[in-house]
C-alpha cells in the first residue's frame, strides 16, 4: 500500500459502535413502522397482532437502548458531553411524542 493510502486509511476514524447500532435500530425501525402501516392497509384486523408486536417494540426498545447507549456502548467521558446528554433528552422526549401519538391512534381506531 503507498504511503499516501496508508495514510488515507488511518485518517478515516472508525463510528463509534453506539453510532452504527443507533442506525441499524432506526433503520429496522422505519422498515417496521412501514410493514405495520401496509398490514393495517390490506386487513387491519387480520393482522392485529403483528401491529401490537411492533407497538410494543416501539414503546419498549427506544428506553431500553438509551440505557445500553448510556451505560454499555458509550464511553464514561462522553456520557457527561452534554451535546451527548441534550442529544438523548431530545430523541427520549420526540419518543415519548410519538408513543402518546400511536397510543392515540390506537385508541381512536380500537386497537
């Protein structure tokens, strides 16, 4: 490898392993959240369970993760970065805006 390469190569820092599985997580989440809106679109009630399954994973994933994030995957000297700390507070409150939004909805359309 030339010098140039090599030097292009430790240059590139590797994410952060909270940052890859953030992404993986919200991308399967975006995939879920579709998949349950196309179900409920064909049948709703035929597939009452696969949306409840899904509910529950929304309403019981994000908590669990901010814990994994903040106490497993995430540096002790970051946890008091407080753009780490305004980041969580920020994603923890637009969750819990959502979660009272699809609560919601599934009251209105008794789910």
């Amino acid at each position: 490898m030339s010098s140039a390469g090599a030097e292009r190569a430790r240059s590139i820092e590797r994410r952060p392993t909270h940052e890859v599985w953030g992404q993986g997580f919200a991308i399967t989440g975006g995939i879920l959240a579709l998949l349950s809106v196309g179900l409920y679109l064909l049948n709703p009630h035929k597939y009452q369970p696969i949306h409840l399954g899904i509910l529950a994973s929304w309403v019981l994933g994000p908590p669990l993760w901010f814990i994994l994030e903040t106490y497993r995957l995430v540096e002790k000297d970051k946890r008091i970065d407080p753009h780490f700390r305004l980041a969580q507070e920020l994603f923890s409150k637009l969750w819990l805006a959502a979660s009272a939004f699809i609560g919601a909805l599934a009251s209105i359309f008794k789910y």
